[in-house]
C-alpha cells in the first residue's frame, strides 16, 4: 500500500511538471525570462534545473543517464517537456527497483539512503513549480488548477458518496 501511495505522489509529480510546461510553452521568450525576488531565478531558469535535478536523483538512484546539465544553454521548453516526460515515468517505474535504504552520494558529497532521494525529487518538484507559479502570478499570467485536487480530478479520484 505505501508504494501504491508513492506511486500517486509521483504521478502527481510528473503531471504537474507537464501541466506546467504546457503552460509555459505559450511564453515569450521574454516572459521565460521573468523573474521574482524569492524565486530560483528566471522561469527558464528554474525548469532547466528542476528537470536536471529529476535526472541526477535518478542517477543516485537506479543509475538513470543524464541527458542534461544545468551549465548547458536552455535546452527549451518543448526539450524540457521531453526531459520531463521520461524523468516523469522514470521517477514511477523506480518504485521497488531499489532499496530505500542503500545510501546514495549527494552532489555535496553526503551520503544519503536511497528514500531521502526519492521524497526530495517530490519536494524540489514543488519547491520550484511554486517559484514559477509566483513568478507567472506576479505577472498577471494564468497557470490553471494544479493542486493535487485537480490531478485527482483528471485521473478519477474522486469517489462519490
């Protein structure tokens, strides 16, 4: 049951990044280039590391190959979805494919068990959609519903009593 509840949270993860970048797929290149004090940095800039960090966790996790760097020019947003998709799907079918327990190296050099990496993909997804949401807020640009409620509500989780 606890992987069934990981396996919606990751679901929810990877719609919401693709919720996002279909949004963000509308922006200029000047409106990509928005940003907020408080917030990673540009909306741009923000999605290249948020779909970056996904391919590092998977890495440290099940030996994912990264395909993207922070430090390579914006790849786009249409090239983010695509990183976003596979990352998205990868982060699922990891479930069960290792153990939560072996550690893992950070970046930093700290070592890490594997489920540490596995709930900070979930909470830097958040993190940074919420950076990018404020931003396109701030600059009267609507994002739509993209809560949990409205994940479950594209994918039947509502039970009617």
């Amino acid at each position: 049951m606890g992987d069934d509840v990981l396996l919606e949270a990751l679901r929810y993860n990877r719609w919401a990044n693709l919720h996002l970048l279909n949004v963000c797929a509308a922006l200029t290149d000047q409106q990509l280039n928005l940003s907020s004090p408080g917030t990673y940095g540009s909306i741009a800039a923000t999605f290249h590391h948020l779909v970056a960090a996904e391919e590092r966790y998977l890495k440290r996790l099940v030996g994912f190959e990264p395909r993207i760097s922070e430090g390579d020019a914006f790849p786009g947003i249409a090239a983010l979805k695509e990183h976003a998709e596979r990352t998205g799907a990868a982060l699922i079918d990891a479930v069960g494919n290792f153990d939560p327990n072996d550690t893992a190296t950070t970046r930093e050099g700290w070592k890490v068990k594997k489920w540490v990496m596995m709930v900070q993909a979930i909470h830097h997804g958040n993190d940074h959609r919420t950076h990018i949401c404020t931003i396109l807020g701030q600059n009267d640009i609507g994002y739509g519903d993209m809560d949990v409620w409205a994940f479950a509500d594209t994918e039947d989780g509502y039970v009617k009593c």
